[in-house]
C-alpha cells in the first residue's frame, strides 16, 4: 500500500470541495484548489530534475506558495528541508552544506544571491525563488505546468521532511521526519482533539517548525478542516476572526498577549471549541487567567522536532494546568533515572523518554549521534527531565541542560518558575545556574513585572521560602525589561547564562 502521506490525505477527504484556506490577503483555496496547485508544483519540480529523494530546502517567509511546495514535495517524494527565514547568511551556508538539496528555494533577493555565490561551479545545487513579480521563480513554472500529478509510491519509512532543531547548544541537527511519523501523529491528533470537517483552524504560527506545519497542517488536512491563513500574530486581525473560528493553535507568549487584551472575551470566543499550546510552558498562573477571561481552558500539549507530538491534555476531561498530560494514542513514554537509567516510580524527575510511530528515523548524517539518543530498547531519550504524577499526567521539570546542580544538589529549574509565575507582579520567569565558586552552580532567576506593578527581591523569595527548601532558593533574582526568546516563545536560557555569566565572579 501506498504510505505517502498526501495519499492518506486524499484518502480521507470526503468531498473535494471543502474550504481548505482563506489568507490574509482575502484568496480563497478549496482541496480541489489544493490537489491542483499541489499538482502544478510537483509537475514543475519534476521538470527541474527533483525526484523521490532529492532534498529541497526552503527558506521563505510566510507564504501560501510554501504550502503548495510542503505538498508537491510530498507527492513527488522528494525530503522538504525548511529553515527559519531570520537565519543568517552563514547560518544558511551551514544548513545548505549539511542537507545538501538539489533545490534551493526562496523569496529574498539578497539570499538568493548569496547561495549563488556559496555555491561552486560543479555543485548539483540549482536556486530559484518562490515567487517575484518579474523573472522566472517556482510560482511561475508551476503556474505554466498540467495539474495532474500521480503522487509517487512511499513506504511509511521513507523521510518526508528534514526539520533542523533549535541548536540553542552546540549545532543544529536535521531530524528526518517520515511518512509513516506525519501520518501517525496527524491521525492520532484529529482523533483526541475531535477535529471534523467544520473545524476552521486560526493560523498564526511560522510554518519552518514542527508546530505551525505539522501540528496545524497536517491536523487540518487528515479531518477535512480549513485554516485561516494569517502571515503574523497581528491583534487586530485576531480580534477580527476569532468570532469565526473553533480551533487556535499558540504558543504561551500568544496567549499572554490575548489575556492582556480587554476585547478578547468569553461573548467574542464563545464559537471556539478549543484553544491549544505548546513548544513552551504554559504557566499556571496564565492557564488560570486565560480561563477568567474567555471561560475557556487551554489544552496544553508536548512535542518536539525529533518526535512530532508525544502527549496532550485531554479534551475531554481534566486538563491539569502545568501538566502536558498523557501520551497520544500508539506512543508510549517512560521517566528513567538519570543515574541508573532505570524507570523510576511515579512523583520522581527523571529522564522522558518515548516510543512510537511519531519518533523521528535519526539525525541526518549524524549516525553516531542518532545512536546515543536511543535507548538499547528503542526509546528516544528527549532531553527533557519531568515526572508523572499521582493522575498519569506527564509534568516537564526542564531541559536536562537546563538542570542546575548547586551544591551538589539537583534543582529542577520549572518547580521554582511555576511559583514565581504565580505571583501577581511577575509577568514572566527563568530560573537558571550561574557558575558560583561554593556552588558549583548559583541557582538564579530572571524576571520581567507586569507594567505598573512594583518588583521587590526580598519579598519574592520570601514567598518562595514558604513553599520550598532553602537550596532551591535562588541567591539573585534579577529583573529584566524582557525575556530573550525565540520565534516559538521559548525563553533562551542559553543567551541569560551568557548575559549573566560573571555575576557571581566576586561571589557577592
Ligand atoms: P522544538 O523541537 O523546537 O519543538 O522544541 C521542543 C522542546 O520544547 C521540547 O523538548 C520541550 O523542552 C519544549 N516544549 C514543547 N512543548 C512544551 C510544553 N507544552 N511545555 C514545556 N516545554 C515544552
């Protein structure tokens, strides 16, 4: 049987006439609109000599010609490698040496003149761009190709997509994605969060991560739904098409923007049947506002690059606030000690490791490196420390990086956050190790306040002593006028512990 995953989705579409997306810019595509575009891509691809295999990396910004090209790769079978478009020029000529793609695609006139210059003579690279009012670009050729294309014959293992990770330490790896991966995980997401054909999906999140393409995409395109195509998180526009909508998909930082706008309310919301989040915590203390606000409660969910998604919060039932809930259906998880790698009991932080039909095949080119990131048994060891907790929800403690060891003692940076968070004058948190001549590691932590509120260290951790034991107290809590963060709202620790490298250099 044919395991490309355009064909499940075909397979499953009851009528080729259902609203597939509606952009910002007001176009309109049904998936009749979407087999054919999709068609056209894969057809002009063919004719620039890509076949199954052959990598195209795209670099774009947010465009609904993208979309087209994620689909015509998938039809041909050909691995769609797609990278930030903030990525810098030798940000870029690492990923382009590492993938090695057959085609290069972009939308940036300067981009694309600098990989005509990193690329040699007798290199089988070829780059074009997306799309440009004038002079030959992928749009074009497609727009000039028959629509009819016979998607190509794919095993469940072949690779999809390459996604590189963030790399925040050490470089970025290209995680290879299968068919068998985006199937499995796009089924089992329609399946526990009940998406059906009237699901209409607001789209704010970039489409180079694993959220925004494979989350909401693939979610949609497996149920039938249609998307509202938004190029940014823009409040107006939300505000707009909100009273319109079922289903958001964000990350933390959307919702704390929405809970800070008076207008986003439970009379606007009252269509939506669910908010979710992920790619960072969720704090408590923002779940809770979130449900004052629109009497809605956001279902957290966990997932990475390597893996797709691993675990969600129920849709029906608790959806514990800090908590990412339970494993999706075929995948399995476990915590094992970080000593003795064995599964520890329920309540104790150890390492999550998963199993399943959504893991990632390995590291592109980096066997060794996919090898010591799998257990002996199979299971992918995520870097993430957490525990499950007396209910089977899945609680995340932090990267294992992340981990600060100050006195020889573990300190499990998302347990104090989670406090901190909670505290009314604190808009947002990161707890972090800093190098400390006693400690090792300085337990510390950054914060920014909420605008008009009064920001007092000592009366912080006075309240932090009252729930937890001496050492997890940070010596310094230092206060920020915002957070470093990424695209995907994650804070960067990495740029914090290098902001604040030298704070405990006199060991004050
Ligand atoms: P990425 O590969 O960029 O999607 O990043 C994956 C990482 O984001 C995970 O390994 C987690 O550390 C973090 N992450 C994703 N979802 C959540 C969540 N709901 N809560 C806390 N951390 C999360």
């Amino acid at each position: 049987m044919n395991k490309n995953f355009f064909s499940l989705i075909i397979e499953n579409l009851s009528n080729f006439n259902l609203p597939f997306i509606k952009t910002s810019g007001r176009r309109s595509y049904s998936y009749q609109d979407m087999i054919q575009l999709s068609g056209a891509y894969a057809n002009a691809l063919t004719k620039m000599g890509i076949r199954k295999g052959s990598r195209v990396m795209v670099q774009t910004e947010k465009k609904i010609e993208c979309v087209w090209l994620y689909l015509a790769c998938l039809r041909v079978g050909a691995i769609f490698v797609t990278i930030n478009p903030s990525y810098t020029r030798s940000e870029t000529k690492f990923f382009l040496d590492d993938s090695d793609p057959a085609l290069f695609v972009t939308d940036n006139n300067l981009r694309y003149r600098e990989v005509l210059d990193f690329l040699d003579q007798d290199s089988h690279t070829k780059a074009i761009y997306l799309i440009r009012p004038k002079g030959p670009c992928l749009e074009k050729t497609a727009s000039m190709s028959a629509s009819n294309f016979r998607s190509s014959h794919c095993l469940g293992t072949d690779v999809a997509a390459i996604l590189y990770t963030s790399g925040t330490t050490g470089r970025s790896k290209g995680a290879m994605i299968t068919h068998e991966n985006l199937a499995s995980n796009a089924r089992a997401l329609a399946e526990i969060w009940n998406f059906t054909s009237e699901d209409i999906l607001l789209h704010i999140l970039p489409i180079y991560h694993t959220h925004g393409l494979f989350v909401a995409f693939n979610t949609v395109m497996v149920a039938g739904a249609s998307i509202f195509f938004e190029d940014r998180f823009e409040m107006s526009r939300i505000l707009k098409l909100v009273p319109n909508i079922s289903v958001m998909m964000g990350v933390p930082t959307h919702y704390a923007r929405l809970t800070r706008e008076k207008k986003f309310s439970a009379d606007l919301t009252r269509k939506v049947r669910l908010f979710v989040s992920g790619s960072a915590p969720l704090s408590s203390d923002l779940h809770r506002k979130f449900e004052e606000q629109t009497r809605h409660t956001i279902l957290e969910r966990y997932g990475m690059t390597e893996t797709n998604m691993i675990t969600s919060n129920p849709y029906h039932g608790q959806r514990k606030p800090g908590t990412v809930g339970f494993p999706l259906p075929d995948v399995k998880i476990r915590v094992t000690s970080l000593e003795t790698k064995k599964v520890v009991e329920n309540e104790t932080v150890g390492r999550v490791e998963v199993r399943g039909p959504n893991v990632f095949k390995g590291y592109w080119n980096l066997p060794e490196k996919t090898k010591m990131d799998f257990t002996a048994d199979n299971y992918f060891i995520t870097g993430d420390l957490g525990f499950i907790d007396s209910d089977g929800h899945l609680n995340l403690s932090g990267r294992n990086k992340d981990l600060i060891i100050s006195g020889g003692l573990n300190v499990y940076p998302a347990e104090i956050e989670q406090i901190i968070d909670s505290l009314p004058e604190v808009s947002e948190s990161a707890v972090i190790g800093l190098p400390h001549q006693d400690y090792g590691e300085g337990v510390t932590a950054a914060v920014t306040i909420e605008p008009g509120l009064e920001f007092n260290e000592y009366q912080i951790k006075k309240r932090l002593r009252e729930k937890l034991a001496s050492f997890k107290i940070p010596i310094k809590i230092l206060r920020l006028d915002s957070m470093p963060k990424n695209a995907m709202g994650k804070i960067e620790k990495v740029v914090l512990r290098d902001l604040f490298k030298n704070e405990y250099s006199t060991n004050s």
